[in-house]
C-alpha cells in the first residue's frame, strides 16, 4: 500500500478559517523566529526555544521544542495530516503539499505549510478511539492508533456513516483511556506540588471531605503522627502517617505506626507511591491498619472532589464531564 510509507499528523488551532479557507497547516510560537534558520536537531531547537521564552516551565520546553522541530523538519511533502475544526465539528484529511514556510505576515501562526484538503467528513463517521486520538492535548502530534481508519476515510467507497452504523468498539478502551489521564494527572499534581507537611495538610482535608474531624500535628513533631482523625464526638481514634516519599513503604515504616497506637486506636497510612511486598503481607496481617496507596488516594480524591477545600480543588483543577461507556451486557 503506497499510504504506508507516509506519516500522518494532527494538528489543532484556533483559527479554522487559516486553515480551511488558506490551505494551510499553521502552529505558532511567533517569537521563535524563522526556524529554518535554526539548526536541524533537537537540542538547537530547544536552546532557541529558552532564548525565545526564558520564563518557559521546564517541563515544556522539550515538548514545545520537539513539535516545531517536527513541524519543520520531520514534515514531508506527501504526507497527510488530520485536522479537527471546531467551527463546524468536521474531521479534516488533506496531504501536505509545501514545505515549511516561515509567514511574518500572520499575527500568531506564523510557521506554515501549504497543504490540500481532500475530504471534510463529520465527527460521527469516526469511532471514539480516532476522535479521542486526534483530540490530543498537544497543538502538534503524529496519529498512530487509528491511522488506518482515518486512510480508510480517504477510500471512495467510505460511507460518512459508516464508523456509526455499528456498535462503536473502542467506546470502552477511549472511556479507560480519558478516566486512566485523568488518574496520572491527579497523582503527578499532588507529587509536584505537595511535599511533606503540605501533603499532610491535603490529606486532612480529604478526611475532612469524608466526614472525619481532624488535627494535624505540629510541623516538626517528632511523634510519627501526622494527623489525629475521629469519625465523631467518641473513639475510636485513628492515628494517620502520611509519607510523600518516590519509593514504596517498607514494612518497618508501618510497624512505627503500630508503635505509636495505644489500645483501641486505628490507624491509617498514606502513601502517594505504594508498598513493599513485606509491607503489604504486614497490612493484611494487622486489620486494625488501613494502607491506602497512590492510587486509592486518587479514586477518594475524585470522590470525594466537589466536598475538597476551594484550594485544592484549584491546585487539582477537574470538570465533571460525561463520556460514553459500553453499554452492559
């Protein structure tokens, strides 16, 4: 199949009408400057990249820096690339046509290439897979997943209903796939930006949300406990440890919490990573400790989110949105 040896790319913008109406493929970063004039590799595009925006976040310059590499230089003439417009919900398929020019002219799209639009088909002939592939958080991207069912658009014989007229497949894998992004950017928000007491502080008010009265104890105390929760006015007590640490728990760091509890208390443990084998054994062996991990940290939070102080829920910004699941047997 002579399609295979193209690459396929997908880009977003603001400005559909660039696009449509100019047969153009365009992404930004006006003060990066004519890129053809930087050198053809990766780490000259992103030592330009920190000359351009020295305020940029660390984490972003690769990849902002990795994309126009791409857009310049990767690109090839014959390509294809899939373009979804918000204006009139359309899926896009064109080839490109020129090489990457370098358009002053434009207030903000200023890195351009010509290219011919062969097909505008609406979002519904598409399973959920293609789209949520194509609704990548990045302005520039490569399509591998469903790079065939976006080919298969380009076919004379496809139907624009085709995609719907079946039940849609790859409904649940997309569902897992938005629910799973969603799940590692909570656990990599809380890593970056609570530490130590500010961890503690969160998960007292998590507790909070849950119901519990909490006190967390003095910074710097050397005690072993962080938070004191009560789920009312009477016992039991629950002593919390909460540990913000990379590695997992070892079994000698629960067995300080036992040390701490007097008879009748519980305890709880909480750990943005997860436990040692030892230390798991330990748990199912001590039922008055309960072990929550990074990852059941993270379905409380999104449990319990709208009940979260307005700080955290800013530090954790969510939207409640439906997506589609499969339907039940």
């Amino acid at each position: 199949m002579a399609n295979e040896e193209k690459k396929i790319w997908g880009i977003h913008t603001q400005d559909d009408n660039l696009f449509l109406k100019g047969n153009v493929i365009a992404i930004g970063w006006h003060e990066m400057g004519d890129l053809s004039l930087i050198d053809a590799n990766r780490d000259a595009f992103k030592d330009k990249y920190i000359q351009a925006y020295p305020d940029a976040k660390k984490g972003s310059i690769a990849t902002a820096a990795g994309m126009l590499y791409r857009f310049c230089y990767e690109v090839q003439v014959g390509d294809y690339v899939v373009f979804p417009s918000k204006s009139n919900r359309e899926v896009n398929i064109g080839t490109v046509e020129g090489d990457y020019v370098y358009d002053p002219s434009q207030m903000e799209y200023v890195q351009t290439r010509k290219v011919k639009w062969l097909k505008h088909l609406p979002r519904m002939s598409f399973s959920q897979g293609a789209l949520y592939e194509i609704g990548s958080a990045m302005s520039f991207f490569m399509v591998k997943n469903y790079a065939d069912e976006f080919m298969a658009a380009l076919d004379k014989g496809f139907k624009k209903t085709s995609a719907a007229a079946d039940e849609d497949e790859t409904v649940g894998a997309t569902a897992d796939d938005i629910i799973e992004s969603t799940k590692d950017f909570i656990l990599k928000e809380l890593s970056r930006q609570l530490k130590g007491y500010d961890l503690e502080q969160f998960v007292a008010d998590l507790l909070r949300a849950m119901g519990y009265r909490t006190t967390v104890s003095p910074q710097g105390g050397d005690s072993g406990i962080d938070i004191t929760a009560y789920k009312d006015e009477l016992p039991p007590r629950i002593l919390v440890q909460v540990k913000s640490q990379d590695s997992d728990i070892k079994e000698t760091t629960i067995q300080s919490l036992k040390g701490a509890m007097r008879e009748g208390d519980y305890g709880l443990f909480v750990t943005l990573s997860n436990y040692t084998k030892n230390a798991q054994k330990y748990l199912d062996s001590t039922p008055i400790i309960r072990g929550i991990n990074g990852t059941e940290l993270v379905d409380l939070i999104l449990k319990y989110y709208e009940d979260l102080s307005e700080k955290y829920r800013k530090m954790i910004p969510l939207k409640m949105v439906y997506i589609p699941v499969p339907k039940e047997e």
